[in-house]
C-alpha cells in the first residue's frame, strides 16, 4: 500500500516520526476505501497517516496517539451510531484526547448533532472535494474549528430536533425491534407510557405511523 | 484532481481515448471519495476513467459508453436499491450494454443477488484490497466472471433467502412507512391478506416483530 515508502521522509534519524508531522487516525469502515483514502492523504509530507475501522478504533488511539481523528461518521454496524466517546473525549482514557474531525453528510443531522456533542472541531462535507479533509485536518490540529459551508442545512436541521431524551430512547430501542414491553422493561416504564412516547414521536417527526417514524428517524441519524 | 495530466496519455494524436484504454465508469455517491478514488484508479496507464453518483449514472453511460461500469451498491437514498438495471441492460437503452462489476458487502446478501440478477460479471469485496478492484476491472472487461472469495457466505446466504417475491414488495412497502391500508391498496390485496404476509415474514425472519422484521432484512439489503 506505499505506506512505508511513503512514511520514511517523516521519520527521524531514530525511526521516529518527526515532531513536525501531524499523526493522523483515519477510521472508516470499508477497508478498500480507507486503504484509498489513506495512500491519498500520505502524498502529504506534513501528515503522518495511520487508518482502522471503528471497531479498532479506541485501540489505535492508544497505540498511535494521533493529534487528529479523522472519522467517517458512517458505521458499519446497521444503523450504527459511531462510538465517538470511545475515540475522543473521556472514553479514549488519556489526558491529551485527539481532536476530532468528522466526514459528514448535511442529510443526517442528528450524526452532525452528536459530533458535535463529542467536542468535534472538524466539520468536512462528503459531497466536497478532498483536499477540504487535508485543509481541514491541518486546521483542527492546531485546534481550530474548520466547518464546511455546505453542511450548514445540517446544523440547522439538528438545531431544530423535535425528539427529547427520552423519546429518542424510545425509538431506538424500538428501531432495534424491541416490543413496548421490552422497551418497558429496559426503561422502567409503563406499556402506556412507553405508547404514549411513541404516539409523540410519530406526531413531533411528521409520520404516518411507528414503522415510518423510525425510517425517518434513522435516515436523518436521529437513531 | 490530475484528472487531465493522467489521461493525456491514453489519447490518441486526434484526442480520441486509445482503443486498448478500458473505459471505465465509477459510480459512487460520495463525491469525496469517489474522487480519491477514480483519481487512484487513473494512475493505471490502461484505464479510462470517468466518474458519477447513482442519480447521474444513466446519462454518462449514455455519454461516455463504458466498457465497465464498476458501482458501489450502497446507495445515498435512505435504505436505497441501487438502480442496476438503469444501469446496465436492458434500462440503458444500448445495445453494447456495459459490463457490470459490484463493490459489495458479504453481510448484505440482498444486494448480492440484486447485482446477480442485473447479470453483475465483477464481485469485489468492499473489504479487501483496493487492487483487487483493479484485477476486476481488467478481468470483467475481457467479459470474464471475477469474483472475491471473501463475498462467498453472502452468496450463500443469497441462495437461502427465505422471501416469496411477493413478500418481498409488501415488506418493501412497510419499511417505506405505508400502512396495512395503504399496502393493501398498492398491490390489490385484501387487508387480512397483507397481514398475513406480514406474519409469515417476521416468522421466516426469524424477528420478533414487524419492526424487527424490517430492521433485519434492510440489514442484510433485502430490501
């Protein structure tokens, strides 16, 4: 994959990357792409490129401990939330957490919302163009926030989230195929209060019924 | 994006692609990393390569006559099938129909046996290697099958989809949000009826319900 070859410019004497170089964690799912992804990125000499999946994630962040995370929010687990706790923050378990920059779709806010939520600087759109991720990783790595102007319908949709706390428990235990007894059990609710939640959610998220407020829950990344 | 630079090469004297290019057509729904793709993927002296999204595929295969089309058969509309038959065959409205080659998952079955069905030559597993897409490519433009091992148990879970046709479209329907009533309408069928099917798709799914039901089989890229 070149990456070696790629690398042996950014080291030191003593086989150590250079104080300079970014250390960058590249973390997507689908190996091929990431594979791409990353070759593309180690054509810059200031960028120190290592990639995983989510699932490696938390791992790597110890082993390599990158000044960035550059994460695809997309997940490979069906209707996956990306564990970002687990890659930034206090979930990384370690002082000097990596800041995080996230590759996002404006039609999934609720994905936006909880970047943002996890202390994300980084903002690049998917539909852009990727040198954005090389500015935007260079940015957020002197800790300065870097947002993509065409993901700001995103932001505006997830400022605008109708569902409570509580409510999007509900559907996402609901959207796992839970029954209300179980979503019940699992909250300490009442079968009618767990019914009442889920007639709000239906009304607040303008669907037809359950089965079609959870399809737009779930495209939007609410759940 | 050196899109140009690399493809002068491949032009005859009268600007024309040479006739031994492979013209290839990547399909993809993120722009970001669909350039880095196709971008990786012109560094091949025999490749040609243009690029789109689902939505725009229909007309550049129309423009650009490919000999492949190599698409991502994950879709950016919600749950999305990807439109094949627009692709290739007889939707394409050519009578030199490209040839098809699929970047797929072995845990989504349901979109392995779509691409089957489109008559798909190329299988590479979204897992592997990115050189293997390269192989692909060549072996599916000399008109010859090419398929990962890797995507062998989504094959097999392909052969064993438990679903009648039928099933399938009032499943496809539901997870669409619309009601017993509305299925019951859009396929001519008494409500009882639709229930029915809806029973005997949860059990053959082996969900708990159907909600379940649907979360399962968009999962595996039923539908």
């Amino acid at each position: 994959m070149g990456t070696r070859s790629g690398r042996v410019e950014r080291l030191t004497a003593d086989g150590e990357l250079r104080a300079d170089v970014i250390r960058v964690l590249l973390v997507h799912d689908a190996c091929l792409v990431r594979s791409v992804l990353a070759e593309w990125l180690r054509r810059e000499p200031d960028l120190g490129v290592y990639d995983t999946t989510w699932r490696g994630a938390p791992g790597r962040v110890r082993s390599v401990r990158p000044d960035v995370c550059a994460v695809d929010l997309d997940c490979a687990d069906s209707h996956g939330v990306p564990p970002l706790a687990d890659v930034c923050g206090r979930g990384a378990g370690s002082l000097t957490a990596p800041r995080l920059l996230v590759l996002a779709h404006a039609n999934r806010p609720g994905l936006l919302k909880r970047a943002a939520e996890a202390g994300a600087l980084g903002y690049v759109d998917k539909e852009g163009s990727p040198e954005r991720l090389v500015s935007g990783i260079r940015r957020v790595a002197e800790g300065e926030r870097f947002v993509d102007d065409s993901l700001g319908f995103g932001f505006l949709k997830a400022a605008e989230m109708p569902l409570t706390r509580r409510e999007l428990s509900v559907l996402s235990l609901a959207a796992g195929g839970a029954s209300v007894a179980e979503i019940a059990g699992s909250l300490h609710l009442s079968h009618g209060t767990v019914r009442n939640y889920m007639s709000a959610i239906t009304r607040k998220t303008g669907a037809r019924n359950r089965i079609d407020a959870i399809r737009i829950s779930q495209g939007e990344g609410w759940v």
